[in-house]
C-alpha cells in the first residue's frame, strides 16, 4: 500500500516540478529547471510526503553536471586565456579568496555551522557546488538555498549596472524554448552517456567525494578542448538531471529546516552584499592593470552563474570572449579547490 501511495506522489510530484519550471522559466528565473523540481519538493515534503531520490539518480545527476562544465572548455576559451592569462589568474585568485573571507566571517559572527557556511559563499558554479557540498558533510539544502539565492542577487544587479553603464537596455533573458532535443546526434550522445555512466561507477568506485561530478568534468575538459569528443547535452538530459538534483534538496526539507533558513536569511544576503561588493575591487583591478572595459571587467568577476552572466554579456555588447574565459576557468577553479578552502576555513574558525 506504501509502495501504491509513493506511485500515486511521484505522478502528482512530475506535473508539480514541470509547472512551477515553466512558470519560473518564464518568469526569467536562472535555473527555472532546477527550482521548480526543488520547489515542488520542498512543498510536497513539507506536506508530509515520506519521497526520497535514490543516490544513484542523484550521482547522475552529478555527472550530468560535470558535463555541462566540461562543455564550456573550448578552444576559443583556451585561446582567450593565452592571450589575458596573468590578469584573468589574479582576477580568478582575488575572487576565490573574497569568497573564503566572506564563508571564515559567515561562520565565525554568524549561526551557520561549519563547511556549509564555506560551501554556500562559495563564488560561482551554483549547481556543482550544491551537487559536491553534501559529500564534504555541508547541509545540502542550505547550500542550496546560499547559491541560489546569491545568483538571483547577482542576476538583478548585473542586469542594473548593465542598464546604468550603458544608457538602455540590457539583459533580457531570450524567449524559452521548450524542444526536449530529440533529434540530437546519435554518436556525440552515446560518447556524453558514456562518460556520464562511468563518472557515476567510477566516482562510487574510488570513493572520491564528489567524484562523479570531478571525473567526468576534468575527463571531458580534456577530451572537448582537444576535439577529440563533442559532448552532447540534449535538454531532456539536462532536465533530468537537473530536476533529480532539485528533487534530492527539496524532498529533504523539514518544516524546522525551513525556519532555520528564514531566521538566516539577513545574515545570508548581507554575506552575499559583502562578497559582490568585494568581487567588485576584482574588477577594479582589471580595469586600472589590464586596461579591460568596466562592464566586461565587472560581470567578468561576477559572482553569478555562469550561463546567466554570458546572456547578459552577450546583451550588453561587451568583451564576451574574455567575460565567458574569466568565468569558466574560476568555474573550474571553484570546484577543484572548494574541498581545500571549505577544510581550511574550518581549521582557521
């Protein structure tokens, strides 16, 4: 009979996630497929609803993830850091350390407890930093909660100072388009679900925290810059992936996690003021050494997504190769050195 009930939530959980995504899509919310699952979850758990995701679809989910990170190391990016890479490594080295200044000060004067305070302040790669966060004994759901609210945060100002510096419009999200993909090439597919099934195995294998995001992300860095694979990330994969990593956070919700977000809250957005206001001396940094237009160099040191930031860029008709090559390397560099950052700001506290 559970079993029966559980069939019965699941089937009102789907339409639930697809309505709330194309509201919020529609809305141009950033990661509407991700937000609408979590959502729906936290409702539906809250609700009394006794779901959980299994941890392999939640692996999945990762690898998925680390593909669609992988995907952003292309050539024209490798070229565009050859040419800028001293400023684009300082401007990458200041960001990440304001991030971790902002998680020591959050966990010291703040309530939040240990790593998830490093975990959630960490600038940049929302959805791999919440995927990777629970394997490094961070609070999932307020990790969750951190990042995604600092990329709407950070979506509504970029979008203003874009509007301000330029005069007029800036940044309106493109019409969503609803095409689950289908038609995508059988060969690049079948090479993606490949790599995304041995993250998965691999990642469980070698007991790597966070392995099946890490391996398929620095397999595929490798293999897409150099040519030799095209990975593929159709949008029925994406949504799958992306509503198996909301529904994972949200069905884990309690009623006394949701008051303990809300009384964080003050704090939570007064670190994420803190940390765009400290990313912006990055940007000041850029403009005075490397000569880089403010608004490229500003949005190029964003703390926000990285997808959402290259919308905006590419609105705001500025230096789009050298914003999309300064937010990819921090994207990878986030990820491979949030384990060490998220232990030393424990050590130090």
């Amino acid at each position: 009979m559970s079993s029966f009930k559980n069939v019965g939530l699941w089937a009102a959980l789907l339409p639930a996630s697809a309505v709330l995504a194309v509201g919020l899509q529609w809305a141009s919310f950033p990661a509407a497929t991700l937000l609408g699952p979590l959502l729906a979850g936290v409702v539906f758990a809250l609700g009394g609803a006794d779901l959980k995701l299994s941890r392999w679809a939640f692996a999945g989910a990762q690898s998925v993830v680390g593909c669609m990170v992988a995907m952003s190391m292309t050539p024209a990016v490798l070229a565009t850091l050859a040419l800028n890479w001293p400023a684009i490594l300082l401007a990458i080295f200041q960001v990440i350390v304001f991030g971790a200044v902002v998680g020591l000060g959050l966990m010291r004067f703040g309530t939040l407890p240990g790593t998830t305070a490093a975990w959630g302040t960490s600038p940049g790669g929302a959805a791999a930093m919440t995927a990777m966060a629970e394997s490094y004994g961070a609070d999932i759901r307020m990790v969750a909660f951190m990042q995604y609210l600092r990329i709407f945060v950070v979506v509504l100002t970029a979008s203003s100072v874009a509007h301000l510096l330029l005069g007029g419009q800036a940044a309106d999200h493109p019409a969503p388009g609803w095409s689950p993909g289908l038609d995508a090439p059988l060969i690049p597919l079948a090479q993606t679900l490949a790599l995304v099934i041995a993250g998965v195995v691999l990642g469980r294998w070698a007991g790597i925290p966070g392995g099946a995001l890490l391996l398929p992300m620095a397999a595929g860095a490798v293999l897409n810059s150099l040519g030799l694979m095209h990975i593929t990330l159709p949008p029925w994969l994406l949504w799958s992936a992306y509503a198996s990593l909301g529904w994972y956070i949200g069905l884990r919700f309690t009623p006394r996690t949701l008051r303990y977000a809300l009384r964080a809250l003050p704090q939570i957005l007064l670190a994420i003021v803190v940390l765009m206001a400290l990313c912006g001396v990055a940007a000041w940094t850029l403009t005075v050494w490397a000569g880089v237009d403010p608004l490229s160099a500003y949005l190029a040191t964003s703390p926000g997504g990285l997808d959402i930031v290259a919308i905006i860029a590419a609105d705001s008709g500025c230096d789009v190769a050298f914003v999309l090559s300064l937010q990819t390397l921090r994207l990878f560099a986030v990820v491979l050195t949030g384990p060490l950052i998220a232990r030393l700001i424990c050590r130090v506290s």
